[in-house]
C-alpha cells in the first residue's frame, strides 16, 4: 500500500501524530507553539531512532512555533509542499468551545481554525482531518442582549462549526464530522470528540457514497483494530492502571530528572493485562511520570471517605461537595469496572477508584492510550496567570487526541486515500484502452 504522507497542526505533545503513524502514514512535519509541549513532541516523534520519526523539511526549524508567525515567514514554502502531503491534520485550542470551562465567543484561540484553513489553501492535501469538543458545533449565546430590530437573530447565528465548514467549502473541500466516543476505539476513557474529516471536492467524486464514505471506512478500522490489538469491546480504568496501584509497592524518591527529589514513585513490576501489556510493549527503562501527588493526611482521608461513600464514574453533586466541603466544581470518583470519565488538563478532577489520591500523569497517559515508551517533557502541572501560557505535563496528556482514535481515523484515511487512487488508476486504463470512460444506460 502507498505510504501517504501527514502534517499535523496544532500538535500538542503529538497524540494525534502518533496515532497516524501507528496507522502506517508518515509525518511530514508538525506545529505546536507551546515549548513544554514540543519538547515531548520533539523528544518522541523526531529524536528517537524508529520507523516513526518525520520526514521534516530542512528549511523549516524544528522549533516551537507559532501558527500567525510561521505562515508569514514561510508560506511561499508551504506552497512549495502541494501535492507531497496527503492529510493536513489539527486540534486547534478548544478551550473557548469545551464546555467543562467558561464557553467564550471570543477566545482569541476559537479563530486559529481560521489558520487551519490557511494551510489547507496553502498544502492544498487530499484529505483534511480536525478533532475538537462536541461544543464547537454549538452556538454561543450571548445573554442579556436583544436586537430590537431583529429579536430572532440568535438563533440564525452560525457555531464555528458551520464557519468551519463555510470556509473548507470555499478552498474546495467537502466535509462530514461526527461525534466519536474514544472508548469504543480501546481507549479506557469515555471521552466524546467532534471528528471532522473533508476530501478535496475532486476526489470525493469517486468515492462510494462520497465523503460519508469515510465514517464507514472508520467504523471498519474500529472494529479491525480492536481484533488487531486484542482488545475487547470496553476496556475498564482498572484494567488500564492495575499494574500501576501503589498499594503493596515500595514508594522511592522518583526517578524523574526534572523532578525534586521529594517526590516519590511507586516500583513498577510489570503488566497485568491485555492491555497494559499492549502499552507497556517496547518498554525500557524506569517508568516516565509516575510521581506521586504529596496529599496531606486530612485531604487521603477525605478522598477515603468519598472513594467509600459516594457514588463512582459520577460527578459529585453539589450536596455531595458540600459534605465533604468542596469547592471544585468537577470532580470524579473514578469507577474500576468501566471507562475511566474524560481526563482533562486539571489533575484534581478525577480521583483514583480504589487508593485516596489523585492520578499520576502516567495514569493519565494510560488512560489516554499513550505507551509507556512515549515520555512527557517540561513541568509537571502550574496555575494562576500561567494556565493560559503554559502547557505542562498534565495539560499536554488531557490535551492530547487519544493515540488508538487517532489510529482507527489514519487507518480509515488510509483506506480512502487507496480506493481514490485504485479508482483513479482504473479510469486512466480505461481511458487508454480506448473504451468509452463512462458507460451508459
């Protein structure tokens, strides 16, 4: 089969990227602003020595860039790539769409799809594919606000999702989305995503049933990689993280470089099930990321109270909160026996289902199907001002595309971009042959 090519904007620490790779594509290059995040991108996608590694243009530095930046200095060059990238991959920022934070219509970050659609003008690929929270399909409502000349404006307001597809269809493109629960793919995590995929308008033409071909072709690649892998239908947060429990273990202080040494880890002495044996495969070395949270004896003792009394895989309610004199607003008891609930950038949202802590970024990666090989790069977590600047290792992993969606999606790509060109192909012998290309009646 043809090794089609991938870029991937937006990158984050590379979840997507190592998705599309594992399906067989090859990455071209990647763009990602956050320094912490790159460096776990660069560290794992470009520095170590595997079939892996991006093919990466020589004029363009493997840095930490920004997007607005990047096109401006070097969009003569990308136009230079037409026709050597196949899929232009992306995650813009969706923290002014999610609905787990402040919806906002006017997070600068909600326009860098605006960009997006810049390089897919400039690339001009085959295929596009996006990822982003079910929320970017809804309109934001402005409250408070009435336009007497025309109190039904709201509702004729476009989501930026509908922006979205007004511009794709402008630069040539047809496009389909639709909302994909991770855990159906062999993630241990229900975590509901907007997938959007667009074809170039020319290639659509010989696809069966046109671009809704391509979710078809995605409900194959599940349930071939479920079969591949060896995964069952669900795959529970325990059987994700029971290797990694702590109980019986003996803590030392972490092995982490970047750490303080006051941290401590668990001893880790191996997988348990199928699926830890899947992540923990090509494994060497100590664990990456498995510091441990220092909780204070009154806040283990909480946790224990709620890991005994509350209802699990649920958020707290509000009574419950107050019982237990909360002020977070999010967070969940983890339940052993099913997918763990959405892991997000803030550590403190999910609590362990059975020890009084919160989870490691390890646990956090398992739960988003990253393998135990892919280590993250830069601090560990941060707060105040710097939530919005910064992107350390929690953020990268509760930011990241789930590595198995992402390779179900190449692997759907890939059997799309193959049945445009076998169609391709045969149109062209049928034209040299001499026979009428199209058969009537």
């Amino acid at each position: 089969m043809t090794k089609f090519t991938f870029a991937d904007l937006f990158s984050g620490c590379g979840g997507l990227s190592l998705g599309l790779t594992l399906a067989g594509l090859k990455g071209r290059f990647a763009i990602e602003r956050d320094e912490m995040a790159f460096r776990t991108f660069a560290s794992n996608m470009l520095e170590r020595k595997t079939a892996r590694r991006f093919e990466w243009p020589r004029w363009l530095e493997q840095k930490a860039w920004d997007i607005e930046e990047l096109l401006n200095l070097h969009l003569a060059d990308f136009r230079a790539l037409r026709g050597q990238i196949d899929i232009l991959a992306g995650g813009p920022p969706c923290q002014g769409f999610s609905f787990a934070g402040r919806r906002n219509e006017d997070d600068p970050r909600n326009l860098l799809f605006k960009k997006y659609v810049e390089m897919v003008q400039a690339l001009q690929p085959q295929a596009i594919v996006i990822e982003n929270v079910p929320g970017m399909r809804v309109v934001h409502a402005r409250r408070n606000v009435v336009d007497l000349q025309n109190p039904n404006r709201e509702s004729q307001k476009l989501s930026f999702y509908d922006k979205l597809v007004e511009s794709l269809s402008e630069a040539g493109y047809a496009v389909d989305a639709k909302l994909l629960d991770s855990s159906a793919y062999g993630v241990p995590q229900k975590r509901s995503r907007l997938i959007v995929i667009g074809v170039r308008k020319d290639l659509c033409e010989w696809l069966d049933g046109g671009i809704s071909r391509v979710f078809r072709l995605l409900e194959s690649a599940r349930v071939g990689q479920l079969k591949e892998l060896g995964l069952p239908e669900v795959v529970t947060a325990a059987d994700a993280l029971s290797d990694l429990e702590i109980t019986g273990r003996t803590l030392r202080p972490t092995t982490d470089p970047e750490c303080p040494k006051r941290y401590l880890e668990a001893s880790y002495d191996g997988p348990a099930t199928p699926y830890q044996e899947l992540m923990n495969f090509g494994h060497e070395g100590p664990m990456d990321s498995m510091r441990l949270a220092r909780h204070r004896d009154d806040v283990r003792e909480r946790f224990g109270k709620i890991l005994a009394e509350c209802r699990r895989g649920v958020r707290m309610n509000d009574a419950s909160r107050k019982t237990y004199n909360l002020k977070k607003h999010r967070i969940f008891p983890m339940a052993g026996d099913d997918p763990a609930p959405t892991v997000t950038t803030l550590p403190d949202d999910i609590l362990h289902y059975s020890e009084p802590r919160i989870l490691t970024v390890r646990e956090y990666a398992r739960l988003q199907s990253f393998p135990d090989w892919f280590h993250f790069k830069g601090k560990y977590t941060t707060g105040g001002k710097l939530r919005t600047k910064e992107c350390p290792r929690y953020t990268q992993v509760g930011n990241a595309v789930p590595p198995l969606l992402a390779r179900a999606i190449g692997k759907a790509l890939q059997s799309m971009l193959a049945e445009v060109s076998a169609a391709n192909d045969r149109f062209d012998r049928t034209s040299l042959s001499g026979e009428p290309a199209l058969a009537v009646g």
